[in-house]
C-alpha cells in the first residue's frame, strides 16, 4: 500500500473512532434483544423489535439494543445468547418468539443473573414450578387466548365445537386452554402436522361433523392455507382463533376470507385509550403499517424497562427487580399489573375481522376474560 | 366414516398427488438427464408463487399471474443453470447440493429484500371460487377440480413431448449416454438449459396454483421439496411415468393416511391419544411407504438398476 492509502486509511479509522458516543457506554442500559428476523416467522421478530424501538426512540432512553436474529433455530439462539451475556455483557434480554426457543435460553440466562422480559413466548413451565425472580412475560402465557376462546364460545352458545391444532408442544397446550373454560361438548378433536399447508382432509371431516362452530390454532402460514381453503370449500359454520392466525400481518394475505371471524386478544388497535391510540398512529408513521399485537406487546415491554429504569439503578438487582414487578407504565392494553409469578394479569378481548377500506384489520366486540392471571400462578413459589 | 366421505379424501388425495408430480417431473428429468441433484427447486416453486401474486395483484386477472409465474419460474431456472448450474454436471453429489443449498439461501433472502417478511395475498379467481355439486352429494371446491384438470393436463402434454417429439428423443438419448448424444452433434448444453428451464417452468405453475389456497410466503418450497423426492425415489430416479406413480401414491397415501390412521387408532389406544400418536403414526406414512418400496424394488417402482 503506499503512503497516501496509509494516511488515509488512518484518518478514517480515526474519524470512525470520534463517531463513537464519548463516555455514553458507562451509562447506558445494554439490552440483548434475541428475536426472528429471517425464515418463517419473521414477520412476528420484525414487529417485536420496531414496537421496541420506537417506545425506546419516543423516550430518549439511554438504551443501547443489540439485536440478533434466531432464525427460529433453537440452537442459535443459545449461541447468540452466549455471545450477549459473555462479550457484549448486556444487562437485559429480550426479544424471542417462539416458546421452543424460550426454553432453550431463558433458564440459562435468568440462572447467570440477567433479567429477561419475554415479549411474546410464556410456555407453562416457566410460569409454574419454573418461574424465576429474574423472568418477567410482558405478553401472557401461552394459553391465555385458547382459554378467552373457550370462554368466548359458551358465551356465543356454542355446544358442538371441533378443535384442531398442530400436534407439538404449544398446539396440545391450544386445545388444553380451549378445554379449560369450554362447557359444550366436542364435535372432534383434530391433530394436524407442523408446517401442514394442505387442509382438505381435514376440512371434510370438520363438514362431516355435524358441528356448530370451530376452533383453530394454526400460527403463520398454516392458518392462511387453512382459512383460504375453508372459505373456497363452502362450510359456513362460525370460527374462532387466537390472534395468532388474524395478526395485522397475516390478515391481507388471507384476504375475504377471514372477513367476519371472531378472534382472542389481549390488545387490539382500537382499544380505547390514549396510550394506545397515540402508539397506533405514531407506529404507522414511522413504519409505514398497522401494528400487529406482536409491535405492542415490543412496545410494552420496552415502557415496562423504562419505567423501572426511572426508579433503580440495574447494579441494584432487588431494587430493579422490585420495580419492574411494580409494572408502573402506561400499557397499550390499559390495565396491566403482574402477577405472583411475573406475568400479567389482564382483560382479554374478542375481535372480530373487518375491512376498513382497502385495509383488513380487526376490531373489539367483547371482553372474554376479566383480570385474567393463568392456571400455573399457585405451582410458583414466588410471592 | 360413510363411503361420500372416503370418496371425497380419494379426490383431495388426487388433487394433493397431481400438485406434487408437477414439481417431481422437473426434479426428475433434470437428475435424469444431468445427475445433477437440485435443491433449489423449491425455490422455483416459490419464484413462480411470488410472481403470481405480484402480477395478479397489478393487474388483477389471475391468468395472467399463472403467465407470469411460468415465465418468471422459466427465466429463474435459465438464469441459474447459466451462471451456476452448468459448472456443477461435471463434480460430485455433494458439491451439487452445496451450491444448490446457496442458491436456496440467495433466493429466500433475495425475495424477502423484494417483497418483505410478511405473507403475499394471491386468491382463488371468482370464476373458480367456492365448491360445486358433484353426484353422490359431495361438495368439492371448484378450484381443486381445476387444480387436478391442469395437473393431468400437464401431465400429458409431458408424455407426449418425452415419447413423441424430437426434444423428447434428445432427452432421453441425453439419459441413456451423455458422451454420444453430444457426439452426434447434438448442442448438449442448450440441451440442458431447455431442459432445466422446463423442470422450472413446472415448478412455478405448481407454487401458483398452490399459492391460491396456501400461503405465499418466503421458504413455502422446501417443504414440498422433501416430498418431491420422496415421490422420485418411490417413482425410480428419471422416470416421468414414475413421477406421476410416485406423486399420486404419496398424495393418496398422505390424505388418507391423516384420516384414517386417528380413526383406527382409537381402537388400540382410546380416543384422547389416538389424536396424537394416530397424526404422528400418519405424518411417517409416506416415508413407511417409500421404505417399503426400496426394499421390494431398489432402484424405485419404474427405475433402471
């Protein structure tokens, strides 16, 4: 290299040195955020982080995130969380998606004393005999919406539902919240495989039936293929969901087809409070979309660190601790506390799918759930 | 179960093996005429879905997006049979499906930076929308009619071209000795980019019709993918008779081993396990079948030993 390339190539590493914040890493809150931002279900990852980030940017938090994409892929998740903790040494983790992936890092990364905020997987175990002091869920546990359809069901005077979810881990856990409240009796109950697209067999047997209603639990592109091929085979019988299936991001792919279901969730975008409304309009403008409940429970969990970064130091783990639990923060749901076992207690809605326009969107028709908590509250120890 | 009702999962189980062979026929005549083993042929599957979707949406007639899904898909496998493809006949198996794994990652990245994460909408036409009355009382949705009409159509038009035609014959000359044909004075390697860019061709119309009652969403191929080699391997590796064997066996196998397999279970092990282990015992069924076909026949049901 000669001179002159030498020179330069000094002056940009020194210009590239200036551009870092002076003095700012001392005081900065660091964040781990773990999330899917590649391969199927990203979509889901993308929201959780720009609903984290805008609550961050509208706050002027000294917050530093790092993010990291999964890839859905277990194993890769507890790489990165590795990395995070042991060199970029974050003090806070965030971020993941999915239940399987939870339970890869969580356990591990609460154990070496990092504080985790789960922004959308709460699989049982960690709710139950598992919960930890350093684990907090900002979304709810994973059969709170199956059991605001259960509810929901009786309530429209459903008595002759057929269920049907993909035979894993949090699709047994579906039908299991859905059974808890439901009183009617079951027309069938259906196992589908993961990453199942083609649903026709399975749509007859529903026909075949003679059932009043339906209850699904397929997340992503599943319940897309479901809903377009059960609206093309002509049955007509009531369904219902969690939110998973009718999320801002999926509806327009299903288009029509969804029109008029009624659906489970802990946030809708026209929940009727300032908070909320101001988060709506705000997002959309600086995204160019609609949120998704995954981009507010991003934007919670982000509000939930701020407000305790405002009342402790993170080197006082009990202080911080002790204020997050306090969960003073204004939710996009409105009412939110925790629970003994860090997760929410909170209203459940029941939406039903619209078009607005061009725009295929959901709104609130009925609360399923008051002040719910979970069923695992009493196996954790905590108080 | 009443006989309507078996009747009815016979059709969605031929509509399901019809959809298949259309990506099994591509996959096969590009392992038989080039060896070459490609596993990013699901990515053409999803090329020619994304396209669909994107054309029907500008223009909103969903001919035209089956069109362009063909051409897209058709331009796609050219593309990449140039460029990369063509440098792999001559290497071994592994290094074919290194490369081709790449192209599978360059192409799910390059269409999320086209089209974003979240799911594309492409419907049935309104003209194909909702079930029609067939006899016997059975209600079929209209576009899985079509969808088995154009799969038979293609199928034929398939046979006649290998059996009937003059590419045909260069295809199969190409299978049975590579050095020769070429020695005859036949371009081999325009050959090969036809043949390529056909396999492609039929992959896309497969993820553009499938794309209408699925989901058109980034890596939709792969899944289909490992099933189109399993009806390959079932079908004997080169054979399009095979294929259309193989696609129809594993398509009826799949259906009616997902309704049928919970319905029996339930005398061995009582109604609430029978759901699950009877749809775990039916997700092995197709690979329990392609197992029992290698043992009776190695080389799969029309392959040459």
């Amino acid at each position: 290299m000669t001179r002159t390339g030498w020179r330069i190539l000094g002056a940009a590493a020194l210009a590239l040195g200036l551009m870092q914040p002076v003095g700012a890493a001392g005081e900065n809150l660091k964040v781990g955020m773990i999330t899917t931002l590649s391969g199927g279900g990203a979509g889901l990852g993308i929201d959780v982080r720009d609903g984290f980030l805008l609550a961050v940017k509208q706050a002027e938090a000294p917050i530093e995130v790092v993010i990291e994409d999964d890839q859905r892929k277990p194993d890769i998740a507890v790489q990165l969380a590795d990395k995070l903790i042991q060199s970029d040494k974050v003090d806070v983790m965030t971020g993941i998606i999915f239940s399987n992936l939870a339970m890869a890092v969580i356990p591990s990364a609460v154990a070496q004393g990092k504080i985790y905020l789960s922004p959308n997987a709460g699989p049982s175990q960690l709710a139950g005999a598992g919960c930890h002091p350093n684990y907090f869920n900002v979304a709810w546990q994973n059969d709170n919406l199956h059991e605001a359809a259960g509810a929901y069901a009786n309530s429209a005077g459903h008595t002759n539902t057929f269920i049907l979810a993909p035979n894993y881990p949090a699709g047994q856990d579906a039908l299991t919240g859905f059974k808890r409240f439901y009183e009617g009796e079951l027309a069938g109950e259906l196992y589908t495989a993961l990453g199942q697209t083609d649903y026709a067999a399975e749509i007859a047997q529903i026909r075949a039936s003679g059932a009043d209603s339906v209850f699904f639990f397929l997340p992503g592109g599943m319940g897309i293929s479901f809903l377009k091929q059960y609206a093309d085979s002509g049955v007509d019988m009531p369904v219902i969901g969690p939110a998973f299936s009718f999320d801002q991001g999926i509806l327009q792919a299903v288009g029509d087809a969804a029109l008029g279901v009624r659906n489970t969730s802990q946030w809708s975008g026209d929940l009727d409070n300032p908070v909320n409304a101001a988060f709506v309009e705000s997002f959309e403008a600086e995204y160019g979309r609609l949120p998704s409940l995954y981009a507010s429970q991003g934007f919670d969990t982000a509000n939930l660190l701020i407000s305790a970064m405002g009342k402790a130091d993170i080197a006082d783990l009990d202080a911080f601790r002790a204020a997050l639990k306090e969960a003073d923060f204004d939710s996009t749901r409105g009412a939110f506390r925790f629970n003994t076992n860090q997760h929410p207690v909170q209203d459940i809605y029941v939406r039903e799918v619209i078009r607005d326009g061009d725009v295929f969107t959901n709104r609130i028709v009925a609360t399923a759930l008051r002040e719910r908590g979970d069923a695992y509250a009493a196996e954790c120890p905590m108080e | 179960m009443s006989g309507v009702l078996l009747l009815e999962q016979l059709l969605n189980g031929v509509q399901f093996g019809v959809m298949l062979f259309l990506m099994a026929a591509g996959l096969t005549l590009v392992f038989g005429v080039m060896g070459l083993i490609n596993l990013a042929h699901g990515s053409l599957y999803m090329v020619g879905a994304f396209a669909a979707a994107a054309v029907s949406a500008a223009t909103g007639s969903f001919l035209l997006g089956l069109g362009a899904a063909l051409a897209a898909a058709a331009a796609a496998g050219a593309l990449i049979e140039v460029a990369v493809i063509r440098r792999l006949y001559a290497r071994d198996h592994l290094d074919q499906v290194l490369a081709t794994f790449a192209l599978i990652l360059i192409f799910s990245e390059g269409t999320r930076w086209l089209f974003g994460s979240f799911p594309l909408f492409l419907d049935v036409p309104g003209w194909l929308a909702g079930p029609v009355a067939l006899p016997l009382g059975i209600d079929y949705p209209k576009y899985r009619l079509a969808v088995i009409a154009v799969g038979l159509a293609v199928a034929a038009g398939l046979f006649w071209l290998i059996a009937g035609t003059r590419l045909g014959v260069q295809i199969r000359a190409g299978e049975a000795d590579r050095e020769m044909i070429a020695a005859l004075g036949v371009d081999i390697t325009r050959l090969y980019t036809l043949v390529f860019a056909l396999g492609a061709a039929l992959a896309g119309l497969a993820g553009a019709l499938v794309g209408a009652i699925q989901s058109v969403q980034v890596g939709m191929g792969e899944p289909v993918l490992i099933l189109a080699f399993v009806v390959i391997v079932i079908g004997g590796i080169g054979s399009i008779r095979g294929a259309f064997v193989g696609a129809l066996l594993v398509g009826l196998t799949d259906t009616l081993g997902r309704v049928l397999l919970p319905l029996a279970m339930v005398h061995v092990v009582g109604p609430q396990a029978a759901a699950t282990a009877g749809s775990a015992v039916a997700s092995m069924a197709i690979y329990i079948l392609m197992a029992l076909v290698l043992v009776f026949r190695p080389a799969g049901l029309f392959g040459k030993v």
